[in-house]
C-alpha cells in the first residue's frame, strides 16, 4: 500500500514523517496519476469515486487541466454521498464555464437537491448551480434563489443572497428587476447573517438603488452590530453613502469646510474644545487645516481624478459644491442613529470593521467627537503586520488633515526594528506631520536614535524627517542644525575615503536638509553655512560638495563673515577643480558665475582671475556637459570676464552685450522667487479603501455620492445615468475598437481636425505647476507626502534654474540622492493640451445643429480601459431641437439613448 | 520596474505597458468586469511552488500573476515581502505571509484592502488550527481539506463561514482516529452530513445542544508586552498587549458575565462577537455567551506603563577595525514570579565580518544571517548574565557607526504586568457541577533594547 515505505525507510526520522502522512491525502498529491482516474470515476464505490475526485483536485491544484473527465465527473453529481457530492461541486465550479454544454447535464439534480430536507444540501446545490454561471439556465437559477430566499434555513437564505451577485454578473437586463427585488427582501430578513449578505449582494448588484435602504434605514442600521463582521464592513459604507445622498454633509464634520473658513469666530469657539483634547496649546493655526481638509473632503465627493483635473487652483477653490447641502448631526434623526450604531464597532475584533467605522465618523461625526476614532485606530496598529501598513496608510491622510487628534499619541509611531521600510517611512511622515512644540524634544531624540540604524536608507529617511521637523516648528531650527551639522562632521563620514552608497545618501541628505532649513531665513543661518564651508575639505561625497559649493553662490552677500572669506573659499575650489566630479564641477561653474556676476568693485581683479581659470579647466574637460557649461559662461559673462579680449573673434555689439548682461543678471542674480501657494495636489480617496493604498482610483471606485441627491428624484435620475457609465456619454471602447469607431463616425476628412493651441500658458504657470512631475518615491506613498513633495519640487526648481542654461535635466541634487524609484505624474494636461475635437455633425448637414467630439483626457470611473468621449452639442439654429438620441452602434444589446431638449 | 507598480492603472496611458496581446486580454476582462471582490487565492510555498489555487469567481486568475508575483519578489527582495498591497499590471494582490506559506488573493476592482488582509489572516488561522502547524507538506497532505475550507469560508469572493467553531463542526478536522481509519478501510469523509445547528441559531458562534458531564470554564489572560528603550537607556514607550481567552465546556447556553478588578486601567478593547457592547458602556462588565472550546474573549491595550521587568544594557565601543561588546541582563523590577525563557537577539550590522562572543550564562548562536541568539532562560541566582565578545570589522573600517536593537524576550507566569484582574466571573445558569479556572501570563512582545 506504500510503496514509498520502504524505499526511503532508511532513517528513523524519514519513516517517522511518513507515519505522519498515513491516513492523509499526501500520495493523492504526490502523484494524482498513478493510477488510472477514469475507471475510478465509473466505479460503483463511492470510497473510489472519492479518490479519483482527489486525484483530480490535486492536478487542478497543481495547475493542471483535467476538464477533459469533465463528463465523467458530471455523471457524479447524483451521488448520495456528501463527499462525493462536496468533490463534484468543487470540479464542477472550476471548469463549468469552459465546458458549458456538458454542465447543464448537472442541472436535473441540482433541482431535485434544491428539494432536500437537509439545508447544507440545499445550500451547496444552489451555491453551486448559480457558481456554474452559464446563460441558459439563469432564469432557474433565479426561481432557485427566490425560492431558497424565502427557506427556513438561515444558512440557506445567507446563500441565496451570495447567489445574487453570480446571477448578476451575467448581465441579464430582464432578470435585473427581479434579482433587485429578492435583495430588497433579504435585507429585510430578521437574521442579521442574512442581512449581512444580503448587502454584500446589493452593493454588487444594484448600489445605487438607494430606495432599498431608505426603507429599512433605520432597521438596518439597529441591526448592524448583530450583523456578522464580514457584512458589516459592506453594510457601514452602504449606510453611510445613503446618508450622504438622502441628507449631505453633516455641517459640525471635517467635511463642512467653506463654513468654517467663513466664518473664523465659529473655528474660534471650536478652538478651546481643540486644545482641551489636545492637550498642550497648540498653535490655533496648525490644529487644523482647512484648505487641506476641504481638499480631501472634496476628493472623498468627486473622486481625487476629476477635482485635480479642475483646470486652475483658484477654480478649484471657488467651486463650491453646487447642490451641497448640509444637514447638522444634533437634529437630523438619521444621522445620529448611524453614528451611534457604528460606534461599538470600535470594538469589534475585525479591524477592517474597526476601520470602516472610523471612516464613517471621520466624515460624519462632529468634528469635536472625532477623537474617538484615534484610539481603536491605534489599537489597530498592533493587529496584524500586513493590516498595519494598510491602517497606516490611512493614519497618514486623518493626521495631515488633524494633526492635534494624534499629536499626543505620538509614541504609537516610533520605530521598531521589526518594521518593514515601507512602514517605517510612513510612521517618520506621521511622525513630522503630527510634531508639536511639546513633542517635538522626543520625536528628534528618537530622530537621532534613527540615524544610527542599522537600515542606511532609512537613516537618511530619518535625516530628511529632522530637516522637515524643522521647516514645521520654526523655534526647532537651530536645534536640528546643530544635530546635523554635528553628523555631518561624523568622522565616519569624512575619515573614510570609500564609504559605501548608503553611508553618502546619509550624509547628502544631511545637507540637504541643513540647505532646506537655512533657505527659509539665511542671513539668520550664516554660521552653519561657514562651518559647513570649512568642512568642504573634508567631505568627499560629490553630490554633498556640490550642494554646499551651489550654498556658496547662493547665499555669497548673506552676512558679514561670507563675502570675507569668498575668495578664499573661491579659490580653494578653483583649486580642487581638476579632481572634482562632474557634478560638482558644474555646480563650481555656477557658484563662479553667480559671484562673478554679483561683484562689483574690490576683489573683481582676483575673481575674473579665477573664473577664468576655472572656465579654462572646464573647456578641456573630458565630460562635454561640463565643456558646454564652460563655454556658455565664457560667452555669457564676456563683459564681466575683464579687460583681455576673448580669443575668439566674436563681436560683441553692445546692444549684444546689454542683453547678455540683463541675461546673467537674471540667471545668477538672487530672484524671490515668488512661489504662490502650490495647491495640494495629492490624491486622496475614501478611507479604508484600496485605491487609497494604491493612490489610484482601482476600477469600481466610487466616490461619495452627491449630497441630497435623492431628494429630488429628477436630479437622482440624471446622476443614475450618468455614473452608471453605460449611458451614452462614456463609451466602452478599448482603444483599438475606439479608433475604429471613430472611423465609423466619418471623421474622414482630415481638415476638420483642429489642433487645439499648445502650451498657451505661461512660463511662469508652467514653473510653478509644472506639467510633469517628477517626485521621490521613496516613500511608496507619494502623494501624500505634501511636504516632502513641495520642498522637491521646489528644490527642482532651483537646480533647474541653475542649470537652464545648457541642460535643464541635469538636475544635481536628482542624481545626488541616494538611488530612489521616482514617480513621474502627468496632471492635467488638458491644461495645456486641449484635446483635438472632431467633427461628428456639420450644422449645416444636421439642420442648425453642430455635434463636436473629442477624446478627453478624463479616467473613465468605469474602467481603466475605456476611452472617454465628450460629446458637444451646439445649438446654431434659432428653433428648438428636441429628441436628440444618440446611438451605439456597436452592442446593439444596449442602445442606450440620452434625449434632451435645448 | 517598481516604477510601473507606481503608476497609476487607471491613468489613460496604462495600457501602455501592456504588449498587445495582453491588452485585449484584459480589455475583455475589464469590460464584463465582475463586481465581486477576491477573484482567486493562491497558496504559496516558501520556494514559490504554486500549492493550490481556489478560483473563487466565474473569471478565472490565470496562474501566470504568481509567476509574475515570484519575479517581483526575487528581484526586490524583502521589502516587497513585507508589502501587504501589490497592483500588478492586471490585478491587486493581497500577501500575508504565514510561516513560509504565501497567502495570495487577487481582485480586480476596488474593495477594503483590510478585509482581505483580515480574511487571509483568518484562512492562516484555521488552517494551522485545523493541521496544527503550517507548513509545505501539511498543506499538500491535506489540500482537500483545504480545499473545503476555502470552499466554506468564501463563496463568490464574499467571506461566508469564518466562525472556527462553525467550520470544525462542518468540515472535520484531521485526527489521528481518521487518519487510521482510513488507512484500515480505505475510506474517510471529513464532510458533515448535517449543517451545524449554530449556523441558524441566535448566536451564530455556538451550537444548542452541547452536554459536558463536568462543566469547566478557564480565563487567561495572555499578555505582551512591548516597550522601547532608547540609545541612552531611558524608557520611552512601555505598553502591554493582552487578551483574555476562554475555555469553555459547559452544558446548554450559558451566560456568562465576567468582570473586573480594574477596568480603568484599559486604555482599549477590542471583543469576539459575542460580546454584548451595552453591559460594557455602562459597567465595564463582560456579558457574553461563549462559543464552545478556546476563543479570544477581548483583547486590549494598556499604555503608559512604567515599569519593566528587565533591564538589557548593551555597550559597544570600537577602535581600530574591531568591536568590543558587551550586554548584561538583569532584574529591574521583581514582578513577583521567576521570570523565564529569556532570550536576547540582535542583528549583527553588516559590516562585521566575523565574531567572537562568549556568555557566562545561556547559548549563544550566530545565524548565517548574522542575527545572533542569546537564549539564558532564568536568571541565576549568584550572578548577572553577560555576553562578552569582540565583532570584527570589514577591512577599511575603522569603528563601528551603526548599531543593532536588541530584541528582548521573556515569560512570566502567573502575572499581569498590566496589572489587570479578574473580579469574578458569574453564570446565570449554574449547572450542578462547575469549574472555573484563572491564570495569567505575560511575554516579551515588542520589546526593544536600542544600542
């Protein structure tokens, strides 16, 4: 019977594991094939019948394709014994949908197992006679499901509803009112398992349908801390998206904005209940950011995708929700009974429960109740590793809006040893989001316990988060400068001609973070910059030397002691020029020009001495960006240069050299940059979903639904249709069948194409909002990391000024950072690229109206892969046109018409 | 290519980086899109053998996403093994790694990321409940019960039965009795012929007619604790992690209230579903019908505590290519019971290439990995524990710049460091003959020592 026994008895141990197998199905999975599985399969024995289903369990486990015994196993499906029964089931649901015709050889005895006194048989029958999904028998299976939604069996009504979905999904319109009708009565049920399932059916099935709900609001929502955990995560959002539709915003919330910012005396009364739970006396302007939480109460509404596409900031700012309307949670019945009923949900073992609640208080609850979702979110924390990146994730979005909820609770997001990167840089995030006056000496002592790590990346992590810490508590700066100056003269940094890649991402990142600190108040700062100067000897690290020899020229006028010491510090790198790195090399030649360009009077003989050293060394260079760099200043500074002619015969004409001169002045000279407040461009969507861990919208995300659209029944009709996408604005083309389509509507004639303008904004809109991002992404969670992507860019922005005038992608301090997955972000291009429209109706040829289309850059919300088309009507005639319809073409089984009369 | 996890699916230029095969592939996928939630698990081994699939939708999960998953996670390495959310090119995946085994679960369209988290952490619990242990050959040996389970525990991508209670009555679990059985008849069916009563009762998590001759009901409280002590020795978060667990045996429907001594010194809880939440409100009292056998009655948080039961202080200095090191355990405050099972670990940095530690108490061993195990066990009598020893940099290296945490663990029984405590725990019902039992238990949880 083992074979195997004694061939591989030799050891004790050996023959002991085989012991341990006896009586389990491990040689069925070893070697399903043995023996010959179709003999077995006819066999009148069900034991043998069992083996052979097995057998073929085990090959389809290991990824095998055995539907070819599909009508042998089909055969089985009458059998009296369960097991054989359960195997069936488990075959028959792997391979119904590629052999069809042979399932429906199994419909016969599910119909008479539909009649069995045993519910699990009943269950399992209909279970697996809607899993097989095949068209033709739909209709029974409907009948089944009515029927089985109405049995005495919980078990068997809680299977009904799952069965639902599976009718669902195979797009039968003329089933469609029925199967809404039977989740209506299921949510109804008495048993809250049924009414568990019965709403994970109507949010695949018809979530929309808010009617449903409005019935049994009240009922559902007692019934939801009965209900099993699994329907309540589905049911808390199905409650809490009616809430909004039937009675919007609650106006105390966090989502109620433009009210508060109106009106600062109403925030002022707030502010003492704020301070009281925060505990120490924060800053009345931090505790609460307003413009950040309107944005993000904003993406919960329309769906991050179409509030960035908003073409300008300021638009983004004055629109206000047009049919917002505001309900207050200490009068409105409904309202309150949700926040009372989800609230002992905090408790519940399930932390996706525990999540789901909070995400309905945190846009619900009155802002001075909020509170209460941060201990069970915190408590979450401790659940599980893989669920505490996720609750992170949305940690991060409550504290950027809230910080004074976590900010004394700071010590939740220290690190552990034991965490992975990912969460690691997300707690450091927190950790600078959430800093205050009072918590700020622990956070920093941590900080530097950080820098010590053993994880390099992470240290330098660490590094920036000080540096962040410091551009939020201004009173910090000094304090965090001296730590890092003080790391930056660490010895092993310095000492050790090879230091490793990670050890100078530390260190670069150090200066970075002092250069961030220092840009906000320089002249304040001058003796960091000398002593980091002083040190430039003996910091190796070229990205870091380029950094500090950029600080040079940029801050050459601050202070007293600075343009003292200038040329001999000009001189010392004109010196070290030869053995420098590109990078430094090019940063040389700015910081040269830039203080060349600045200098009048003394010292100008000695400096022109210099730059043209300098400028010499550069043009024999080896590396041709540095060449070209050199050149261009040679030409660019020719009248600062001095009194020698260039060697080339160039004529400079004066008014040539005016312009030169008004060109370096504008290059080098120190401009302030007037940077307006860039908008917060991240992307935020609801809590606890997955698109806000993936920063995208996943297919199927739905925003919040519009507030009060259920009030009026015109207006819920029109938003119907057009979020259910098979309407006819949105097409569901993928993109070959797109273009073909596009044939179809004879755009033929290529001169009615129209190139909309490019690029009509400008310069200085493209500067400060520049079309294409690149960030770091370090983080994994870029969006969110608001600061850090600011500081980037802005950081961007002056390499890249400096660097303008011979390449503008060599952006140093991109290259100096220690090697990090960038993220590059396309936003709203419609901006600046108007789409092509196209003709689709000549007024003259469709009686006085002008049909345009054109592919608009918007995300479909149905699916990634359809194509948007944006249709415009136009009205050229003086009459009326009514009963406009617009036809697919295409799926004739949807012809779906929008009729509308201008 | 961790710039491609990056962007944005839903971006208009995804299909982009699909080739155009594929494309059409998923365009179809995506246009009869099914609203359900998981769409397939997979079971992983540690060597990226797909062990099982369960497809749990009519729209299959090609294998290939775990050939692309094993690619990913070969070429980043752990940080993409710690990576509960992945967004491949055509799904989401959801990981969580139980002992080796690689829990993965596809979906397609947007759902709670936590719920699916939550589920594969159930699925791993009643699986190394049910095969008592998880490993590639338990779960070979027993795919078909496996099988059955993820059949019962899911349907359509919706959780269905999770209640372990409810499971083992419907699926039985592997014993020794059917394992011989099988063996002597060749035949064994671990499929119940009857639903369980539970699954259509009031109380879902226990069945109606359980008769014990003697009734007895044990509570533990199981705690961890977890703390931090910083680079200059001073304590900056101590906190404990604890949960009360039930054994219950009792006949009929009991009804349980259990209470507390202190129950203000709960910063907060979490209950199994049986848990009734209005007696708590009101008098942070535990009113509950129990399931039958072990269950985790609550679980709960103490923070701000101030006392720890051990002090570790580790101490490098280094000079000219070489580490000295030394780490020395003690008592810090007596809980009252012998304290056991001590164990110190840390991870050597990197750039030591060699070590020589010794201890005047316990074992030491240096994994291939250079993580490095102090087991002491007690502490004895006569003298404080020390590991001594010297690390051995890499060439080049001067000293040492980086320096390891230590990773403390240790047990004591009989004590809450919490300083929790059972009041009493009443029956409305007493039947004739009942035990009851306390006990408490505290571990080392996160607790960690930074040098």
């Amino acid at each position: 019977m083992f074979p195997q026994f004694g061939a591989t008895a030799d050891t004790l141990s050996k023959a002991s594991t085989i012991m341990f197998r006896i009586g389990t199905d491990a040689h069925l999975y070893d070697d399903p094939e043995d023996v010959n599985i179709a003999p077995l399969l006819d066999s009148k024995f069900d034991s043998e019948k069992c083996e052979a289903l097995k057998r073929l369990l085990a090959l389809i486990a290991q990824g095998f394709d055995v539907s070819n015994f599909f009508p042998q196993v089909v055969k089985n499906v009458a059998s009296h014994s369960l097991e054989v029964k359960k195997l069936v089931y488990l075959y028959l649901l792997h391979y119904a949908q590629k052999r069809p015709n042979e399932a429906l050889l199994s419909i016969n005895s599910f119909q008479k197992d539909l009649g069995d006194t045993n519910p699990l048989v009943r269950a399992w029958a209909l279970r697996t006679m809607a899993g097989i999904r095949l068209h033709a028998i739909a209709p029974l299976v409907l009948v089944a499901v009515g029927k089985c939604a109405r049995d005495p069996s919980v078990y068997v009504r809680k299977c009904a509803a799952t069965a639902l979905p599976k009718l669902h999904d195979l797009r039968l319109e003329e089933l469609s009112s029925t199967i809404e009708e039977i989740v209506g009565t299921l949510l109804t049920d008495n048993s809250p398992a049924v009414v568990g399932a019965a709403a994970a059916a109507f949010s695949s099935v018809c979530p929309n349908n808010y009617s449903l709900i409005g019935k049994n609001y009240k009922r559902l929502c007692t019934i939801l801390p009965d209900v099993e955990e699994w329907g309540q995560i589905v049911l808390i959002g199905i409650l809490l998206r009616y809430a909004i539709a039937r009675h919007g915003l609650v106006r105390e919330s966090m989502m109620f904005h433009l009210h508060s910012k109106e009106h600062s005396s109403s925030e002022n009364d707030d502010s003492d209940v704020h301070s009281t739970v925060g505990k120490v006396g924060i800053d009345p302007s931090k505790k609460y950011d307003s413009e950040l939480a309107s944005m993000i109460s904003r993406c919960y509404i329309e769906g991050p995708d179409e509030y960035l596409s908003r073409s300008s900031y300021s638009n983004r700012v004055s629109l206000a929700f047009s049919g917002a309307k505001f309900t207050s949670c200490k009068n409105n019945e409904d309202v309150k009974i949700l926040l009372q009923c989800t609230s002992p949900l905090f408790w519940s073992n399930n932390s996706a429960v525990v999540l789901a609640a909070a995400g309905v208080h945190w846009i619900m609850a009155p802002r001075e109740n909020i509170q209460r979702i941060v201990k069970p979110l915190l408590f979450l924390l401790r659940s599980s590793r893989s669920s505490n990146y996720v609750v992170l994730c949305n940690i991060q979005v409550f504290a950027k809006a809230m910080p004074y909820l976590f900010a004394s609770h700071f010590e939740n997001f220290f690190i552990l040893s034991a965490d992975s990167y990912q969460t690691k840089a997300l707690k450091l995030e927190i950790l600078c989001t959430i800093s205050t006056d009072s918590s700020i000496a622990s956070i920093l002592k941590e900080f530097q316990d950080y820098i010590r790590d053993p994880d390099r990346k992470f240290a330098a992590d660490a590094v920036a988060a000080i540096g962040l810490c410091a551009l939020q508590l201004p009173k910090m700066a000094s304090t965090c400068l001296e730590g890092l100056l003080a790391l930056t003269r660490q010895d092993f940094f310095t000492s050790d001609v090879r230091t490793s890649e990670e050890e100078a991402g530390v260190l670069v990142q150090a200066i970075m973070s002092i250069k961030m600190i220092i840009k906000q108040d320089p002249p304040s700062h001058e003796k960091v910059i000398v002593q980091l100067v002083r040190n430039l000897d003996s910091i190796k690290v070229p990205a870091a030397r380029a950094i500090i020899i950029w600080m040079v020229g940029e801050y050459s006028k601050v202070g007293e002691i600075i343009p003292k010491m200038l040329i001999t510090v000009l001189k010392y790198i004109a010196w070290s020029f030869a053995s420098e790195s590109s990078e430094t090399k090019l940063q040389t030649l700015n910081t040269v020009a830039k203080v060349l360009s600045n200098s009048r009077g003394e010292n100008l003989e000695t400096l022109q001495k210099i730059a043209r050293y300098v400028l010499e060394l550069a043009e024999c260079d080896m590396n041709y960006v540095v060449r070209g760099r050199g050149c261009f200043f040679r030409k660019l500074l020719s009248c600062h240069l001095g009194s020698k002619k260039l060697e080339d015969e160039v004529i400079t004409s004066p008014e040539n050299e005016g312009l030169l001169n008004v060109l370096a002045e504008h290059m080098f000279h120190e401009q302030a940059i007037q940077q307006s407040p860039v908008p917060i461009n991240y992307r935020v969507y609801l809590p606890g979903s997955l698109s806000q861990i993936v920063l995208h919208a996943a297919p199927g995300y739905e925003p919040l639904p519009k507030p009060c659209t259920i009030l009026h029944d015109a207006d819920t009709e029109a938003d119907v249709s057009e979020q259910d996408g098979s309407g006819s604005f949105t097409r569901s083309l993928d993109e070959e069948s797109g273009s073909y389509n596009g044939s179809d509507h004879s755009v033929t004639s290529g001169g009615n194409t129209e190139s909309g303008e490019t690029g009509s904004s400008s310069e200085d809109e493209n500067i400060q909002d520049p079309l294409i991002q690149i960030s770091d992404e370090s983080h994994l969670l870029p969006a969110a990391s608001a600061d850090l992507e600011e500081l980037m860019s802005k950081r961007d922005l002056e390499t890249w000024l400096d660097d303008q005038p011979s390449l503008p992608n060599s952006t140093i301090h991109k290259e100096s950072k220690v090697p990090r997955s960038a993220r590059i972000s396309i936003k709203d291009i419609e901006k600046r690229v108007r789409p092509k429209t196209y003709e689709l109706l000549d007024s003259a040829n469709g009686n006085g109206m002008k049909v345009d289309y054109t592919f608009s850059s918007d995300v479909s919300n149905i699916s990634p892969h359809v194509v948007t088309i944006q249709a415009t009507f136009k009205n050229c005639s003086i009459e009326t046109i009514s009963n406009i319809v617009l036809k697919h073409e295409d799926s004739t089984a949807k012809p779906s018409d929008c009729s509308e009369s201008l | 290519q961790t710039k491609l996890l990056l962007f944005p699916l839903s971006s208009s230029c995804s299909a982009s980086f699909h080739s155009s095969g594929e494309t059409q592939i998923v365009s179809e996928q995506a246009i009869q899109r099914e609203e359900t939630m998981l769409q397939c698990i997979f079971l992983l081994s540690d060597s990226g053998e797909v062990m099982l699939e369960k497809q749990l939708t009519g729209n299959r999960v090609d294998r290939s996403i775990c050939v692309w998953f094993w690619d990913q996670l070969l070429s980043h390495g752990d940080s993409f093994k710690q990576q509960p959310v992945i967004a491949s090119p055509t799904h989401y995946l959801f990981q969580v790694v139980r002992e080796g085994i690689t829990f993965l679960a596809c979906t397609q369209v947007e759902m709670p990321p936590l719920m699916a988290i939550e589920f594969l952490c159930r699925v791993a619990d009643v699986l190394s409940d049910y095969l008592e242990g998880l490993n590639e050959d338990v779960i070979k040996d027993n795919f078909i019960i496996v099988y059955e389970l993820l059949d019962e525990m899911m349907d359509n991508g919706h959780p269905l039965t999770t209640e372990p209670n409810i499971l083992r009555e419907m699926i039985a679990p592997p014993n020794i009795v059917s394992k011989m059985l099988s063996v002597v008849t060749g035949n064994s069916s671990n499929v119940s012929e009857t639903l369980p009563g539970a699954t259509s009762s009031c109380v879902p998590w226990r069945t109606t007619d359980i008769k014990y001759a003697n009734n007895e009901v044990y509570v533990d409280l199981v705690e961890e604790m977890d703390a931090i002590i910083n680079r200059d020795g001073i304590l900056v978060k101590c906190e404990v992690f604890g949960e009360v667990q039930v054994n219950s045996h009792i006949t009929g429907v009991p009804d349980l209230a259990l209470s507390f001594v202190n129950p203000s010194v709960l910063d907060d809880v979490r209950f199994h579903p049986c848990v009734r939440y209005r007696p708590w409100e009101s008098y942070q009292i535990l009113s509950f019908v129990p399931p039958d056998g072990q269950f985790k009655l609550m679980s709960y948080r103490v923070r701000k505590l101030k006392s720890i039961p051990l002090y570790v202080k580790p101490q490098i200095t280094s000079d000219g290519g070489s580490s000295r090191i030394s780490v020395m355990v003690g008592i810090r405050n007596d809980p009252g019971k012998a304290i056991d099972s001590i164990s110190v670990q840390f991870q050597l940095p990197s750039c030591v290439s060699s070590t020589d530690l010794t201890a005047n108490h316990g074992v030491v061993n240096v994994l291939s990995n250079k993580t490095c195990i102090w087991s002491i066990d007690r502490i004895p009598k006569d003298r404080a524990p020390l590991l001594s020893g010297t690390l051995l940099l890499e060439n080049g290296l001067d000293r040492l710049h980086v320096f390891p945490t230590f990773q403390v663990g240790f047990r004591v029984q009989g004590v809450a460091l919490s300083g929790l405590q059972i009041d009493k725990l009443e029956l409305k019902v007493i039947p004739n003959r009942l035990y009851k039992g306390f006990r408490a238990l505290t571990r080392g949880g996160q607790y960690e020592v930074r040098s």
